[in-house]
C-alpha cells in the first residue's frame, strides 16, 4: 500500500514541477499578478500546458484549459498557486474548471490575495471536484516569496549581484569582463525575470552600462530601470537616458537642478524626490515608491558599498555572486572578500547552491 502512495506522490511531484516550470518562463513580467505554472494531464499523459500571460492576463488555468479540439473531462489540472476564484477583469478560474469538467485539481500553495485565500477547495469540493494543495510546498513556497512578500508586508522582493575574479576583486585595469559570455548571459536571464532593476550613479558613472535584456527573443523583459542619483551627476549623454524602448526610466534624486530635470523629463526619463536620511536618500521611501508604481521584484547591480549598505539594512532576499576562475592578484582593483565573507556569515545554516558555468562559477545565496 505504501509503495503505491508514495508512486502517487511521486507522479503529482513530477507534474507538479512541469507547471514550476512553465510559470517560470514568466516570472518578474505579470504586472499585478503572480506568474503561475499549470498542467493538464489525462491518464498520466500531459495534453495541455500554460502560464500566466505576458503583463498578467489571461491566467495560466485559462491558457492550458482553452484549446477547443481537446476534452478535459476527467482531467487531472496541477497549478502552483490556488485558482482564482472572484471576479475580476476576467471570470473566475474556477469557474472556467468546472465548465470544462476537469475531476480532480492539485496545486502547490494557497493565494495569499485575500479575494481567493482557501477558497478554491471549497467551492470546487461543491462541485464535487476533488482538490489538494501543499504538493511540492517547499519548491512554492521558495518560487512565491516574491508574491508573499508584496501581498502580506510593506517591502519588495530584492535580488543582488556582484561579479568577481577567483580572488574577489571587481574590476582590474586590463579587461572590460571580469567573467565570461554564459555569466553574462545569466545576468540578462536574471533581469528578464525582475520587473525592475536599479544602480546608482556610480555605477552608471563607472560603467556607462544599458542595463536591459539583449537575449534574443527576450528583449520585452528587460525590466523598468530606476537610478540613485542624489545630486543629478550622471550626464544626459548616458546609454541608460538614451534607451528607452522597451520599458521605463526613473531617477530617485534630492538636490534641484531644474536644468537637468528639464532634460530629463525630455527624454521621458520621470525624477522622483526622495528626502535624506543620515546623508542618503532615505531607502524605505525609495522602496516605498517602487512598490506604489506597481514593481515587486528588484534585481540590484551596483558595488561594493552599495551592496554592503544593502545587507547590512536586511534589504537583501537574494545573492548571486558570480567569478571567474582567473586570479587578478597586484592587478585587481576594489576587493569584495569583506562583502562576501559577510554573506557567507548571514548565510549559516541557510540555503545555498553553486553552479558551474564553464570556468566561471555562481553561487545564489538565499539571504533572507
């Protein structure tokens, strides 16, 4: 008997992480809604598949069941978050389950939205639907801390990166690159799946960087970029002012120039004001002003006092730190041993995982 139990755990894990990944094809581009993953299955065999649409409508359970040349009568649907089950801009999607006859629903976590908080399983037990969730709970809980956090406290999702030699150092006088094509190529992945990302003016001073997504195919996933730039120092002639197809660029600053501003505005680039706190602008205000514009997950490239600022305040979900397996030694400048040391600390008794990247390693630090 228990052999059969665990097969059948078994079977709705495997299922389950098709829809993780189908929802993972989304992340950080829902808008307002969460990405969710869904899976049709009819005796054991997929027939159907979907995720969240592209700015969050229409929803996964939609897509997989709207395929007119299939049955779904005794069907099996796996979501990795509870259906809808209010009406909004569009029907419920449970009520679009029981019209296409689907017998038995299994999803991963509970929506924590208060319009469709455990209230799937009840009205789809009424409907004589059978329904079970907290499958692969460990794996839901890790893919919507994002989605926790925006719905249930006043912060966002934050996510940080920092590229080194094999000796910690971040830049030397001889190479643009510190690591090769497939990191750099993660970091663009890593910012088509945040719907924001910020730097500051250093940087942009530094680096001169564009900061969207160049993965072919990829490129309406670059995220909104927003900019520390407390005195307005960065000049109009900056490649991050001058390139603004896909999304939009905001400016946090404190110190009026009605020049620049003017500008700015020009470009279409929006300043915001943020007041000062002990010398800086006042971080919680900044997160307070991504949040109210609608952004949830924040993917951070700055340096190294920015990121030491950052753990330092418990700002951080998310690390990924990225190096080379070249040791920059008397020709490296700007050590960030300190800064990692640091998160090593943070992360004792937590989570981590490493990644080969052909002679490059990343290793994601789950911070918080």
């Amino acid at each position: 008997m228990s052999t059969r139990k665990d097969n059948t755990k078994s079977i709705h894990k495997y299922f389950m992480k098709l829809a993780f990944n189908q929802a993972s094809k989304i992340l950080g581009n829902t808008g307002e809604n969460p990405a969710v993953g869904c899976v049709i299955v009819k005796k054991n065999n997929v027939i159907s598949l979907g995720h969240t649409n592209y700015s969050g409508r229409p929803h996964a359970e939609y897509k997989a069941l709207s395929d007119k040349k299939l049955s779904y009568n005794d069907t099996v649907l796996y979501s990795t978050l509870e259906p809808c089950s209010h009406y909004g801009k569009t029907q419920p999607c449970t009520s679009i389950i029981k019209r296409k006859n689907v017998k038995t629903v299994i999803f991963s976590q509970l929506d924590p939205d208060i319009r469709s908080y455990d209230r799937a399983k009840k009205y789809l037990n009424s409907k004589k639907i059978k329904t079970f969730y907290n499958v692969c709970n460990k794996d839901g809980k890790s893919f919507y801390k994002d989605y926790f956090i925006k719905k249930n406290t006043n912060k966002i999702f934050i996510t940080s990166k920092l590229a080194t030699s094999k000796d910690y150092f971040i830049t030397n006088k001889y190479n643009k690159y510190i690591t090769n094509m497939y990191s750099r190529g993660r970091v663009h992945l890593l910012r088509s799946n945040h719907d924001s990302i910020l730097t500051t003016s250093k940087t942009v001073l530094s680096d001169n960087p564009i900061l969207n997504c160049r993965i072919p195919g990829l490129e309406k996933y670059s995220p909104s970029r927003f900019i520390l730039d407390k005195k307005l120092s960065i000049k109009i002639s900056a490649k991050i002012f001058n390139n603004n197809k896909f999304k939009k660029t905001y400016v946090f600053y404190n110190v009026d120039n009605s020049n620049k501003l003017r500008k700015l505005k020009s470009l279409k680039i929006i300043p915001i004001k943020i007041n000062l706190k002990n010398n800086l602008m006042d971080f919680n205000e900044i997160i307070h002003q991504i949040k109210r514009l609608g952004y949830s997950r924040l993917f951070v490239e700055a340096g190294i006092k920015f990121n030491n600022f950052l753990l330092k305040n418990n700002y951080i979900d998310e690390f990924y730190h990225f190096y080379s397996n070249i040791y920059f030694k008397k020709n490296g400048f700007f050590s960030a041993k300190l800064l990692i040391n640091k998160i090593n600390r943070s992360m004792k008794n937590k989570r981590k995982i490493k990644t080969n990247l052909f002679n490059d390693n990343l290793i994601k630090y789950f911070v918080k």
